[in-house]
C-alpha cells in the first residue's frame, strides 16, 4: 500500500461549483499534513496545512480524520485559476522527510 | 530574489555522460531535500542534508548519484553515466527546522532529458 494515496482524477468541473479531494495516508504516527498546488510544469508550492481542528482560508477548506487517516480539500466556487494538481503531502514526524501523493488534476471548465 | 534557486533550468544530455545540477537554497534556511518528479507522479524523494551533514538518502539514490552540501549552503546532485529512466524533474527544496506548519519551499526544478 501506498504510503499517501490519491485519486489522480482528472477533476473536470464548471466554474462557480463546489469540488472536493480526499488523501488517505497509511501511517498512523504521521503528525503533520499539507496541500501543495502544482501548475503544468512548475514547482509545487504550499497551499495549506492542515490542522486536527480543520482549516479555512478563504475559498478552501482543509479537514484532518485521524481515525480514518484521511485528509480532504474543499474548494468552492472554483475559479479557472484553480485549474492544477493538488498534491498531499505527510510528514511522519521526527527528522523525515515529506511524503508527497501523485497528485490530483483539477480542471475548472468556463 | 530570496526564493530556492536551481540551475540549470533544462539539461539535455547523452546516455552515459555525467551530469550535475546545482541548488542554492534560502539562505536561513538549513535543511536541503532534493526530490525528483516524474510525469504522472508526486515528488519522490532522493535525499537530504541538515547543514552540510547528508542525513538520508533514499533507495531511489543508486551509486550513481551523489549530492553534497560542502559549506552547508549550496548544494550538488550529480548523476554518472546517465540513463534514460534518469529522464525526470529534479527539485530541491529548503526548509527551517523544525519545519513545522510551513513545509518545504521549492525552486523551479531542473529538467533533465536523456536520450
């Protein structure tokens, strides 16, 4: 089993709707969560952590299930702009490095 | 420019030549990861340096790579004798530790194509 999963989509959805990702990881000790975006052969860049309490920032919404190991990203009203690949991303805690998932492709279609 | 910083951009090489990228990253920052990314993938992780101290690498890392990190700022990955499943993405990115609640920062990656 991989140790961060993702659907890899792709995620085609019309401007103004409400998409939603989910991220499973396998290891329980893991202690820190992230959301990277990627655009179309560019680095990828933070988009958000995620808290146990959840977190909100403007148009996404990022929630943590510890018991279920899965992490979520709620995007509303999409814009063109959030047209990339959203990764997960998993820190297991003490000196290792991040565990990255392969990605979610989210197209917003005008 | 503050940001991490990678050169070449591109490197188009032959099967079995050397290559070496270069990563400088934030200057505060001492903890240094290089990552490589293939079409359809996340980023797989290679190694990392605390300072100039190489304190993982990965099993993707076969002896044909080597990264260093001589005076704990910049950084090299080098690749002999290139192949053409070497063909990928490689970032580097830097991170304060502890890392905490604001992850990695990337530089624009390197992009190597072996033919």
């Amino acid at each position: 089993r991989k140790e961060v999963e993702q659907d890899p989509g792709p995620f085609n959805v019309p401007e103004g709707a409400t998409v939603a990702f989910n991220c499973t990881y396998s290891n329980s000790a893991s202690q820190s969560f992230f959301w990277y975006r990627q655009d179309c052969r560019k680095e990828p860049k933070l988009l958000m952590s995620v808290y146990s309490s959840g977190n909100e920032d403007g148009r996404f919404t990022a929630q943590l299930n510890r018991a279920s190991q899965y992490i979520s990203l709620l995007i509303r009203d999409s814009k063109l702009s959030d047209s990339a690949t959203y990764l997960c991303v998993v820190n297991r805690g003490g000196n290792t490095p991040l565990v990255f998932g392969k990605g979610t492709r989210l197209s917003v279609i005008a | 420019d503050t940001g991490v910083s990678q050169n070449p951009r591109h490197k188009i090489t032959k099967r079995g030549q050397n290559v070496t990228f270069r990563c400088d990253p934030i200057s505060e920052h001492n903890r240094l990861y290089w990552y490589r990314q293939t079409l359809g993938q996340g980023p797989e992780f290679l190694t990392y340096f605390q300072n100039e101290a190489q304190l993982e690498k990965s099993r993707l890392l076969s002896d044909r790579f080597s990264a260093e990190r001589p005076k704990g700022s910049f950084s090299t990955l080098e690749i002999q004798r290139t192949e053409q499943g070497d063909s990928a993405m490689y970032l580097c990115a830097s991170s304060l530790v502890p890392q905490g609640a604001y992850g990695y920062t990337f530089g624009s990656g390197t992009r190597l194509t072996v033919v």
